[in-house]
C-alpha cells in the first residue's frame, strides 16, 4: 500500500536573535529567542517559546522544548533533553498541551552531557553532573548528579 508523506525539512526559521549569535547546521529552531552571544550547536532543536539567554551555549544533539526558559552565562552539554510533558495521565498529552509544565533555568548553570531535565526550576550557580536526571526544582546552588539528581556539594 503506497501512500503520501508528509516532508518537513528542518531548518532555522522565524527566531529573534541579538548579535553575535552562531548556529551551526544542521539543525532545527523555531519560533524562539536567543540572546547576544549564544551559540547552539548542530543536530539541535530548539521549539517555539524558548528563550536562550545571551553568552549561553548549546552543545549538539540537544532537545530543548516548547514551555523552556534558560539563563545568561549557561552550558547546556551535549545530548541534553528538557521534558514538558510528564505523561501524568499514563501516557504522553497527545496535543493536550494544558498538560505540559515550564522549566525555567536560572543564570550561570552547567548542564552535563546526556542530562534530562523534566519540568522543573533551576536556581542560579548550578552544575548538574553528565547523566543525571532532574526531576525536583533546585533552589540551593551547588553540585549535583544522580538519577534523580542529589545535591553533593553547596557552591
């Protein structure tokens, strides 16, 4: 059974950003905000509403999506995933997008290669170890790792 397919390219479009800015392709952003200075690298995707605050960098192969807010001064490590969605109800919103949640990110944060950061807030002067999975909201900064992610040292 032969049918149609549905082709969406990735690309860069539709994104507000201050100066100096590098995005190395390829790569895929859309409808979001990178402040002065940012630099995201290839095989990244980067959805509608985000924010990226300036001198931020984004290494590659990293999912950041709709509903995320990162700081100024931050390193976001290669294959990090931010979540939204939960699956609260036993499975993914399927659409129902009143199901996401916000993660907000504070300023001057490292997040370590093959992290996953779910819906959550992260204080200012946070590193976050290669691996971990964050799961509650940080509000004391330091050194964590984990799954889910402990704090090992204060700053």
């Amino acid at each position: 059974m032969a049918g149609k397919v549905r082709l969406i390219e990735a690309a860069v479009r539709d994104i507000a950003t201050g100066s100096g800015v590098t995005v190395v392709e390829p790569g895929n952003l859309y409808e979001c905000e990178l402040g002065d200075g940012v630099f995201v690298g290839p095989f990244c995707e980067v959805q509608r509403g985000v924010t990226i605050g300036a001198r931020t960098r984004v290494q590659s192969h990293s999912f950041v999506c709709e509903l995320v807010t990162i700081g100024a001064d931050c390193f976001i490590g290669h294959g990090v995933m931010f979540v939204n969605d939960r699956f609260s109800g036993g499975g993914p919103a399927r659409g129902d997008t009143s199901k996401w949640e916000a993660t907000v990110i504070g300023d001057r944060v490292s997040i370590g290669s093959n992290a996953t950061i779910m819906p959550v807030t992260i204080c200012d002067d946070v590193v976050i170890g290669a691996g971990s999975v964050v799961t509650k909201s940080i509000d004391v900064p330091g050194s964590y790792a984990g799954n889910p992610a402990r704090l090992l040292r204060r700053a």
